[in-house]
C-alpha cells in the first residue's frame, strides 16, 4: 500500500525486544518519519480528505449498526467486544469501526487501545455529523449514475427517488439536527408572524417532504390552515401519515410541481415557504414567478436555502462548502438535471443570485438571517 501517515503510526508503535531486530525496527521507523517529515502540505491535506472519507463512511456504518447509540449511552468506556455484545455483532468488524473513528478522533480510545467512549461536551457534535454521514454511502451508490449523467451523450439528471434512502436521511437531519428550527431560524426572522398564525392565516409549504416543518406549524397554530406539497408521492405520504397519528386537522396536502403551481392558488396564501428547494429545481426562475403569483398582496415567501457568499475563490478550505459542493454534485445538479435547458444551479448557487432572482421575480427582501445549525444556510424573508 506504500508509505502513507496510516503506515507512520504503525511503524511509531512497533516495539521488539529482540536486539539484533531493534536495530532493523528502528532503522524503519527513522526512514519512515523522514519520508513523513518530507511530505508537502498539500500531500498532508490530500492524504486527510481520503482519510476523512474513509472514517465518515465508519462513521455512518456505526450509526446504521447502532454502535453510535451504545457508545453514547455508556457509563463508562466499552471494548469492542462489550459493544458487539450489546448488539449481536462480529466483534472483529465492531473493533475496526472503533478503531477508524478513534484513529479519526470522532471517539476517544485509551492508552491500551482496546476501550472507548465519547466524552460527554462531544455527544451532542457526534449525533449531528453522524447524521450527515450517512449522505457518504449515498454518493457511492449514485457514483455510476452521476458519472453516466456528466456525459453529453446520456440524459443529465436522476431524481432523488433512485436512492431509496435518500428522503428518510434528509428527514433525519430535519428532525434531529435542525429539530428546533421553527423557533430558532424561522419564525424570528418575520415580524408578527407568530401573531398572524395565531389570528388565522393560509400557509403553504412547497416542497415539503415527509412534512417535518409544516406539520409542526400546522400542530401548533390551530386557527391557520395550511398546505403540504410536493412532487414525489413516497414522501408526502409520510407526512399524511404523521398528520393522521397526530391528530393535526388544519392542513391538506397536494402534488402541484412547483414550477406549474395550479391557478386556483392565485392569490391564496398569506405566507409560502421552501427550504432547500429552489436550487433544486429545473426551473427555478419559473416557480418563483408561481410562488408570487400564489401570495396575497404583502405576503410573505421565506427562502430557506444554501447562501453561499464568495463564491469558490471565497470558500477555499471551507469545510462546509466543501461538503455543500460534494453533495451539490451528487445530489442537487442530478436532481435538477433533467430537462437539457434546466438551470441546473445546485446548491452552490450563492447568495448573490437568489437575491437577483427573487427580485426578478418582483419580490422585495425584508430581512436576511443566517442558521444557527449551517453558517451556509439562510432565511431571504421575502415581501409581495
């Protein structure tokens, strides 16, 4: 496999109490530090992204195997043989896991290797990022796709629907990494619209999913109603589902394509909200101009979407945006990808234009704020 920073470890902790073989050991371990030594930054940054890979795929089998949950509720550090108890798994595969993401630094192992746990002021880090890790294997299984989809001589777009698992993922990020959105990153940043809802008004959520966001809006403001829509069937009838358990009466659901949003909504809605939408859309310009036409006079569209600012000279070694341009190539472009006019802007669109085509689309922007949970996502309030 050649000489690698993996390879440098190995060779640091190699001990032999034989003397004519610590000779021979020693000479290894110099060579090899030199030859570390000697790597450029930029070999040592090349050898962290295919290292990082490499642990947020453990990171996301850990969490799909439940090793994630054990180690978080432990008391006290595990072996890896205590935790594929816990779960009837091959301890030889659970100790290679725990020593990825203890190699890693995701957990923390002891002095004898053989005993982990999560420190406690990491817990809450480690549920987060582990959500978004189970997205790694999700770009392996689109790989070929995507690779076909880049070539003039194929069609250029797949819909998120080819990956099965792709809408119970985003669902899990909503409800667990941004579970406190609604109050933290929506409602505070439009005035009086908490007041509103509690008056009565007519809300619609496009693109809504399994639902997440607008059925705890329509939960806790009884007086409003509201509209749950989305184009893919699979995921709204999630959110029906979790509508009916929870007794929620006060909102209806529909498969308008948000580019062609049916007429009878002209002028229905007091408030409209996207979130992580319109840069996935074929034409987005066009479901915009839809979105205005739908609003009263002074309503309200929140844009909640990806801002980068800066574009990629302003983002070098932003772990965020590198992230959001990884995904955007393997998610958002294909997503959008399937008509050969689409805009196909992804998620790297930026700021700049989701400010010049909402003002295109005759809106006037009211407020800006950013989310607590993603520096790179931000709420455009806007105004009709």
């Amino acid at each position: 496999m050649g000489i690698s920073p993996g390879n440098c470890i190995l060779h640091r902790t190699t001990f032999c109490s034989h003397p004519s073989r610590q000779d021979s050991v020693l000479v290894r371990f110099n060579t090899t530090t030199s030859l570390f030594e000697k790597m450029s930054d930029y070999s040592k940054k090349m050898m962290n992204h295919i290292g990082g890979a490499g642990v947020m795929s453990c990171l996301s089998l850990a969490r799909e195997l439940g090793v994630v949950d054990v180690l978080m509720e432990a008391k006290q550090p595990l072996t890896s043989q205590q935790v594929a108890d816990k779960l009837n798994l091959r301890e030889r595969y659970v100790r290679e896991i725990l020593g990825s993401l203890s190699v890693g630094e995701v957990i923390s192992v002891d002095d004898t290797s053989t005993k982990f746990h999560v420190p406690e002021d990491h817990k809450q880090t480690l549920v987060a990022v582990s959500v978004f890790s189970r997205l790694i294997p999700q770009f392996g299984m689109r790989y070929n796709n995507v690779k076909a989809c880049a070539q003039q001589r194929n069609p250029g777009g797949m819909v998120y629907s080819e990956s099965p698992e792709m809408f119970d993922i985003l669902k899990e990020i909503l409800v667990t990494v941004k579970k406190d959105m609604v109050d933290t990153d929506i409602l505070p940043a439009i005035p009086q619209i908490a007041q509103r809802l509690e008056s009565g008004i007519k809300v619609a959520e496009f693109g809504c999913a399994t639902g997440v966001i607008i059925n705890t809006l329509a939960s806790r403001f009884k007086t409003s109603t509201f509209l749950g829509s989305d184009v893919a069937n699979e995921p709204l009838e999630e959110a029906r589902a979790d509508a009916n358990s929870r007794g929620i009466q006060n909102i209806t659901y529909s498969t308008d394509n948000i580019d062609t949003i049916s007429d009878k909504y002209n002028e229905s809605f007091d408030w409209i909200l996207t979130r992580d939408v319109i840069h996935d859309l074929t034409y987005p310009q066009q479901a915009l101009n839809q979105i205005y036409r739908c609003l009263k006079p002074e309503g309200i569209f929140s844009l909640i979407d990806v801002g980068i600012e800066g574009g990629i000279a302003g983002n070098i070694g932003n772990a965020t945006s590198m992230f959001y341009y990884s995904g955007s190539t393997f998610m958002c472009i294909p997503e959008s990808f399937r008509q050969p006019d689409a805009a196909a802007l992804g998620a790297t669109w930026g700021a700049p234009l989701a400010r010049e085509m909402v003002a295109k689309a005759g809106f006037t922007i009211i407020n800006e704020s950013t989310s607590r949970t993603d520096e790179k996502e931000v709420h455009f309030v806007c105004q009709k």
